[in-house]
C-alpha cells in the first residue's frame, strides 16, 4: 500500500525548496542522456559508414565541431538562465529588505511613541499623588494632638 496516499505528501516534493524534485531530475536526466545517445549514435553513423579513411576523418571532424558548438550553445543558455535567476532573487531579496526596514521603522516608532506615553502618564500620577499628600498633610499641621481619655492620666486637665 502506497502511504503517501494518506500523508497528502509526494515523496518528489521537496517542502525545503518548494520545487518538484523529481520531474526536475528526470528532465536533467533526460537532456544528459538525449545528448549522449546522439554523441554515441552519430559516431557509430561514422564509423559503419562505408567510406575512406580521408572521408571519415573529415566528418568526424565535422561532427566534432559541430558537437563544440552545440555545447557552446548549451552552455551559452544555461549562463543566459543563470544570469537571469539570479537578477530575479536578487530583486525579492531587495524587495524583502525593503519591506523588512520598512516594518522595524513602524515598530520602533511605535515602541518610541507608547515609551513618551508611558512616561508623561506617569509624571501625572505622580503629581497629582504629591499634591493628594500635601493636601491631606495641610490639617495636621495645624491640629493638636489630644489623646484618648483612657490614656490621660487623673488629675491632668486637657486643653
């Protein structure tokens, strides 16, 4: 029984990078192996051929050359596609910089404003304690302290 049929996972995806690995495999293998089947193919096509030595030289040659410059092809499109990734990364990368810059600019400002928030809240409430404490302080200042009539002595008279 095939378990990736409950798991909802081909085992040709690679979840790291997001790319069906498999079929990219496949089409490499495939290019690799079309080119050198033709390689083999043609100089087989040579030397079954039935022709002089000069002759054979001469297409081999020309095959030669002419595989060089197929190669030289290849390689041309394969810097071509290479070149043009990567300018593409390039560009998210400077995208995501961007957008990240643009995120902790927002959020320092953010911290920077609730941080003078913070502390013009709390000069206010430590001014209006202070004034509550010399309020309230304001009547003693002035009162005589009396003390309880359980605790004057007998004979002592209260003013």
């Amino acid at each position: 029984m095939n378990t990736n049929q409950f798991t909802n996972q081909s085992p040709a995806y690679n979840h790291d990078t997001g790319y069906n690995t498999t079929n990219q495999n496949n089409g490499n293998n495939f290019a690799k192996g079309l080119l050198i089947g033709g390689l083999v193919g043609a100089a087989a096509a040579l030397l079954f051929a039935p022709k002089s030595g000069r002759e054979l030289r001469q297409d081999i040659s020309y095959k030669a050359q002419s595989v060089g410059e197929m190669t030289k092809d290849a390689a041309c499109d394969l810097g071509n596609k290479a070149a043009t990734i990567v300018k593409s990364v390039g560009e998210r990368a400077e995208t995501v910089v961007t957008n990240v810059k643009s995120a902790t600019q927002a959020i320092a400002e953010q911290v920077q404003d609730a941080n003078h928030e913070t502390i013009m809240h709390t000069k206010e409430v430590i001014a209006d304690a202070a004034d509550n404490i010399a309020a309230s302080s304001q009547p003693l200042q002035n009162a005589r302290i009396v003390p309880p009539p359980e605790a004057q002595l007998p004979g002592s008279i209260v003013k």
